[in-house]
C-alpha cells in the first residue's frame, strides 16, 4: 500500500482542477466534489475514478444535472 491514496483528501493538479473526497488506491471512490477550472464542477457519488451513483454536475453557466450516473455515463 505505499505511495497509494487511501482516505480523505484533496488533490490539486497543476493546471486548476481539483478534487476532495474519499480516495480509495489512488481513485476517487466514494463521495467528493470535483472542480474544474473552468466553473464546471460535479458533487456526488464515484466508483472507480467515474461518477457513479447519485451526483450534481453544474455547468459553468449555471446549468444543472441531479440524478444517477452508470460508470461515467
């Protein structure tokens, strides 16, 4: 298990992006918010590094979608 995320944290990639949440061997497994840095972000449910289960997505206008995702989709 060296050098693999486990638990809850926030990672930051270089370029404005973000994510805090549960991790699970360097994945995004369980409930966080992922930010882009355009505006665009999604709250909710990941398995695996994909949305999956119940989650927001908000467009950077404002838009939204609340409802179920299936591996991503």
């Amino acid at each position: 298990m060296e050098n693999k995320i486990f638990g809850t944290g926030l990672y930051s990639w270089l370029d404005g992006r973000s994510y805090v949440g549960q991790w699970k061997e360097n994945n995004m497994e369980g409930i966080g918010i992922y930010k882009w840095s355009d505006g665009r972000s999604y709250e909710g449910e990941y398995v695996d590094d994909k949305k999956h289960g119940y989650g927001i997505y908000r467009w950077a206008d404002g838009r939204a979608y609340a409802g179920y995702w299936n591996l991503g989709k």
